[in-house]
C-alpha cells in the first residue's frame, strides 16, 4: 500500500504544508536547505509520486487572485503620507512595524509596507495597488479601520492577522473575520485596572470621559461600571467628549462636568494626537483643581512628558505584533482571537 504525504509529515515531524512546499520548489525563504533535504530523502525513501489527477484539478480550480510573492508579509498602511505624521499620533504603528519587521526577518521573510488609499478613507481603496494580493499572501494590518480591505482580501484567499482594541462594535465584524487571526487588547480590563486602582487610593468620585458613552457595549464604560458595581459605588459620571477635532483637548465639555457634579479623580480617553502644554499639568491643560487625579486608559500618548506625568495602561503592542507574524507564517494558520490585558503603569 502506498505511503501518504501526511504519514510522510509525520514520521518527519514537519505540516504537509511544507512538503507541499517542497514538491512545488516554494522553498525559498520558507523551508531551511537542510529541512528540504530531509523531506526529498524521504519522499525517494518512499518513491512518493504525487496524485497528478488531483494536481490538475487543483490546477483548474485555480482562485481569481493569485499571490504573486509568497515569501513577503503585506502591512498595510492607511495612505502614502501617513509615517509623515508627527511621531506621536503614529507611535502605536511604528512600535507594531519594527516587531513585524524583526520577526519576518527571522524567518528570512520580506515585509512589504502598502498603502490602500490616497485619501486616507478606508472606502476609497486603490484597489490597482492590492491587485498582487491573493490566495497565498499574508496580510497584516493594525485597527479594523481597514475591515472594508480585509474582508475583500480574505475573499481573495489571503491569510489575514489584525491588531485590534477591544471596540464596542467589534461584535459586528466578528462574522466577516471568522477566517482571520484577531488580536485584540482588553480595553475593559484596562479600565477596570484604572478605577480599582483609583479605589485602592482611596477616590470616590471618579469621572469617566469618553466620546461613545451611550454606546452599550463601550469597553471603558463597561469596565468603569463593573467596578463601581463591584465596590457598590453610587457616585457615577460619565462625559461625552465632544471635540470633533481630535488634536483638541475638550476642555469646556470636562469643566463643565465638574462644575455640575465636582468629581474627584478623572479616567480619561486620550487619543495620541491631543496637543498639551507640557509644562503644565493635565489638570491644568483641562482647566481643573489640581488635586484631581487624573488617568488615561491608554498610554499611546507620552504621558512621561507632562508633569507630574500621568499614570495609564500600556499594551504589550509589540508582543501582539510578534505574535501577527508568528502565526501568519505558520505552516497551518489558524484563525482566531488572542486576548492581551493591559499593564497599569504608575509614574
């Protein structure tokens, strides 16, 4: 009786993906020159000839896009102009960037930076620069600000790895990513750790500001009630930040919280492009007392720089970005979703 190729795989101990590998001479960054010589000894050990029907029909069934290269790792990018963004509103992208590039490189793959847009709008694709994405590429890419992309992608027959907060409408896109591998860091759990903390400290009027407070599943609302729920804290204020542009703190929204309903401690929102006084304290910059204690729920802005500078919750980005590539080169991709809790950090 004729051997296999998946009993061949196993008395080697490698996937059927990399003898596959060898038999098409897609070994080139890929499989090791002494791992493809230990797969050809034993497929001649065994005369393996390979099903040349099943060939033809794979052959025939061949998808629409094909991958033209696949030995590269793909991370998209919004738009041609984005790394020239000042350094702090793309901090989170260069620190997933330079861990997909080490990791790609260890493994003596390429990575190749794509941008999908000219205008920076996820439904104005170019889709002419993606028309070398098919089946067989690996695609990564940072927040489901590119969903629209993706899921047309993973039609394609791409293997797909996003980096993704914990957002309130992620159950949303959970259906078009069920073929994906998520990774996604617990913002809940992030708030949770900042309230408790404050707790801990002995505040009782804690304030949460956020710009999706009505939203029911909002992960920093969720987690900020939890635990208020938990300690049977009745104090609850939650603020919807109102500033349309984002590189402004919504200071008149804050103070006029605190005038209503004076709070003492503040879990605040903080996208990495607010402009501060960095001299000044946040409680300053927000026109408040400066007795407040105030905390971010994430630390994508240099919170070191302000003084005093502000405790937040940092997220293992580089590690999740590691793990991205890890298992978008794996010779079996799993889909799925990986969870990364937060880290307070006290400074």
């Amino acid at each position: 009786m004729a051997v296999t190729l998946k009993e061949i795989a196993e008395e080697i101990g490698v996937s059927k993906m990399t003898i596959s590998r060898v038999l098409n001479g897609k070994t080139q960054g890929q499989v090791s020159p002494e791992l493809t010589a230990k797969i050809k000894a034993a497929l001649a050990k065994y005369n393996y000839q390979p099903n040349q029907s099943a060939r033809n029909l794979r052959s025939a069934k061949q998808p629409e896009y094909q991958a033209v290269d696949d030995s590269t790792v793909t991370l998209l990018l919004p738009c041609p102009d984005f790394l020239d963004k000042p350094i702090d509103l793309i901090a989170e992208y260069v620190e997933i960037s330079n861990a997909v590039l080490q990791t790609a490189c260890q493994h003596d793959f390429k990575v190749k930076v794509l941008p999908i847009s000219r205008t920076n709008d996820p439904y104005d694709i170019e889709w002419a620069w993606l028309k070398d994405l098919g089946a067989g590429s690996r695609v990564l890419a940072y927040s489901a600000w590119f969903l629209p992309v993706l899921t047309e992608l993973s039609r394609r027959g791409c293997r797909i790895a996003m980096i993704s907060a914990e957002v309130f409408w992620r159950q949303a896109y959970n259906n078009v990513a069920k073929d994906w591998a998520l990774f996604t860091y617990m913002t809940v759990d992030g708030s949770m750790q900042l309230v408790q903390h404050l707790i801990k400290e002995g505040f009782r009027k804690i304030a949460i500001a956020t710009k999706y407070p009505d939203e029911p599943d909002e992960p920093l609302v969720v987690g900020y009630n939890n635990v208020l729920k938990k300690h049977k804290n009745r104090y609850s204020n939650i603020i919807r930040l109102q500033k349309k542009n984002a590189q402004e703190l919504d200071i008149e929204t804050i103070r006029s919280a605190y005038d209503k309903d004076p709070f003492d401690s503040l879990v605040i929102e903080c996208p990495s492009n607010w402009k501060f006084r960095y001299r000044d304290s946040l409680a300053k910059n927000l026109d408040l007392p400066e007795d407040i204690r105030i905390l971010f729920c994430d630390d994508r802005s240099d919170c070191s720089r302000l003084s005093p500078p502000i405790p937040s919750i940092h997220y293992p980005r580089k590690k999740m970005g590691q793990d991205a590539v890890e298992a978008l080169l794996a010779d079996d991709f799993i889909p799925g979703e990986k969870f990364y809790q937060g880290e307070l950090v006290l400074r």
